[in-house]
C-alpha cells in the first residue's frame, strides 16, 4: 500500500545480499516523492547476525537518510499483519517540512534523571521545538514505567507513541535499530518537528458495560468505594445487567477504564485508560486494579472481546478520520500487542486491514509488540492488549 508520500512492504525471503539491494532500490523508486526523509525498518529475530548490514543495504539502496526501528516476531507492512513468519519491513516516508532528530536513550540515563531539563539538555530538544514522538524501546533493559513518567514530564502534552520491542520469546533478548546502529538494551525516538505532526488512535481494545461512576474511595491500587457504595458491588450489579451470552464472554475479561481529562463535558470510547481488574472482594467490598485510581476520578466497566476490539477500533478510526477531515496524512505506523492479530480476531491482518480501510491508502510500517506506548488524554501511558497508530501528518 502507498500514497504519493510513503511506501512500506514486506520482505520474506533470507539475508541475500544481491537481491535485498534490488527489493530495496525497487521499493525506493515506488515512492513517487523526490527524496526519502524517514526509513522504518522491523526485523525478526532470524536476522539478528546480519542486523548491521541489512540497515547499511537499507540505509543505501532505498536511499534513507533517517534509519529507525526495533526487531519484533510478527511484522506489519501495507494492509498486511505477518505473524510469526520470519523477515523484514521497510516503510519509507516523504515528509515535506519535517525537522527530524533522533535521540537514543538508556536505563544510566533514567536513572540519573533529576527532571525535565535533564532530558531538554540531553536530547538537545525543549518541548516547543516537538509536535511529538515515535519510540522503539527494549523492554528487557530499561525501566519503562519511570522512562515513561520523565518523559511526560519533559515533553508531555506532546504524544509519544510506538512500542516495546520483542524477539526470541525463549530469550530476553530485542534489538532497537538507529541509522547504521544495533542496540541490545535502551530506546530510540524519534522527534516529529517542523512541518509534520503526530496524530494517534489508540485502540486498547474494550467496550464500554454499565455506567460512568466517581471513585468515591481508594488506596493505592485498591477501590474501596464507588459512588458510595462498596466497589465490589456496583461490579456485581454491571456484570448482572448484561445478556448470559455477555456474561460468558465477559468471564475473565472484565477492565476498568479510567478517565484521565476531567474537564470533558462528556466521556467517550478513547477518553478512558483500560487497566486490569486484579481481584475482587465480595466480604470486604473492595476491587484491586493494575493502577493508581484517585478518588473523584470517574470510572466505566469495560469488557475484552474480539469483537468488543473490532467495534473499538472501528469507532476511533472513523472519528480520526472526522477529526482529520481534509488534512494530508503523509503516512503511519502501527504498533499492535503480540496478543492481538489472529489469537484474538481469529482472521489476519485484522488492525491493519482497518486502517487502510478508513484512512488509506498509506505506506504503513509496524511491528507486534510487548507493549504498546501512546496517549490518553494529555499523558503517555503504557498500555497492554492495544493498537497504537501514529499517524505522520501534515501541520497546519
């Protein structure tokens, strides 16, 4: 799939040298704009002894000035999601007007972060001079959640999006690619400057069950009370309003979402961070969830599905593509969960098939991933069980 902006396919074959150079340069003459400004590259773990070279052939032959990407064992290309088939993904971007700067970090630096002009000063960047991020991080390696918490402080309401690396489930082991560079550990990002912005759809795969409430007390990760009520039944009520059809599929997938904006007049599908509900306690009335709730903070219900995931994602994409209207989107990547795709959906290419479907055609590049990095709201968050598209679009 392509536009006139950005290209993206897939490779399936072995490390050939010879013919690599021809995929390459062929992909390079499908993009019809005079010049390559970003290059995302994904690779499966099969190709990690020749990770170097196949970034220096990319790098080359699809002329990129700009390399950037991490290793992940189901791909995504065009309209087409490769699971657990080992090869490559190039996507190539035309980005008019952008001012692009890659930054790489690692867990020394998290550590020895003591606030927001720490990261200005070390990625050479102050917030005004971003519309936003596209990270690759190894998950193994670096302390995502603190990562995660500096960064939205530096930068936040600017969005970060991308995704956490995978490779060898038997082995800890990911790559994170930057230009002609292989890192095994730390992240890479990517700032969107200039004339291009971020636009993102983040599809944590839930529907909405029962109500919006206000947590009226908690602790921790513990909800004792939802609208002054014992948490646990408020649940118990929500669960038993739903059809005994809803109720077999809601058994052991059951969320809470929680709203992160406030100062909305009205809560919808994207405006809530999905967490899960860890245990429930009918004696003493309280629920344990994978966060810290405040009290005040208003909550829903939220139910896991395959099709909960398609009426979620089918609904944000057709309110990007509202939202977006007349604005050129030059092209995109998506960072999928590993346990989405065909597990969950029980068809292929289930997500990217979507996108290209309301917003295509585009070059879109992806990976699978061990978690997905994208905003709700005002804030990054970490997210499981998600679809996370940034879309690279022009800047009005």
């Amino acid at each position: 799939m392509h536009n006139d902006h950005s290209v993206a396919a897939h490779w399936a074959g072995g490390f050939d040298e010879a013919a690599l150079r021809v995929w390459a340069e062929k992909l390079r003459a499908r993009l019809k704009a005079p010049r390559v400004d970003l290059g995302l590259v994904f690779l499966s773990p099969k190709f990690f002894g020749v990770a170097a070279s196949i970034l220096e052939l990319m790098r080359v032959h699809a002329q990129v000035p700009l390399l950037a990407g991490c290793s992940s064992t189901s791909l995504i290309a065009g309209s087409e999601e490769v699971e657990d088939q080992a090869g490559l993904v190039l996507g190539l971007y035309s980005l008019p007007g952008a001012v692009l700067q890659a930054v790489r970090f690692t867990q020394d630096q998290v550590d020895e972060a003591s606030g927001p002009a720490y990261w200005h000063m070390e990625n050479n960047l102050l917030p005004e001079q971003t519309n936003g991020w596209l990270c690759f991080v190894d998950p193994f390696h670096l302390d995502c959640e603190s990562w995660l918490r500096e960064w939205n402080e530096a930068y936040a309401p600017r969005p970060l999006l991308g995704g956490l690396a995978s490779g060898e489930p038997s082995a800890e082991a990911t790559q994170v690619y930057l230009n002609g560079d292989v890192f095994e550990e730390g992240g890479v990002a990517l700032s969107f400057g200039g004339n291009v912005g971020l636009d993102s759809v983040i599809s944590q795969g839930c529907t909405p069950i029962g109500e919006t409430w206000t947590i009226t007390r908690a602790e921790r990760n513990l909800i004792h009370e939802i609208g002054n009520r014992p948490a646990y039944e408020v649940l118990a009520e929500t669960f038993g309003r739903l059809s005994s059809e809803e109720q077999k599929q809601a058994q052991g997938n059951l969320f809470v979402g929680l709203v992160v904006n406030e100062y909305l007049d009205e809560f919808h599908r994207g405006d809530f961070l999905i967490r899960n509900l860890i245990g429930a306690d009918p004696k003493s009335g309280t629920i344990a969830i994978g966060a810290y709730p405040r009290p005040g903070q208003t909550m829903q219900f939220q139910r896991r599905a395959a099709s909960a995931g398609t009426e979620d994602m089918t609904a944000l994409l057709q309110r990007a593509k509202k939202r977006l209207g007349h604005t050129l989107i030059y092209g995109g990547c998506l960072c999928s969960c590993n346990g989405r795709g065909q597990r969950l959906f029980g068809q292929p290419s289930h997500d990217a098939r979507q996108v290209q479907e309301y917003l295509g055609p585009l070059g879109l590049a992806g990976f699978f991933c061990n978690g997905e990095i994208g905003p709700v709201g005002e804030k990054n968050f970490l997210h499981g069980y998600t679809a996370s598209l940034a879309l690279f679009v022009k800047k009005d």
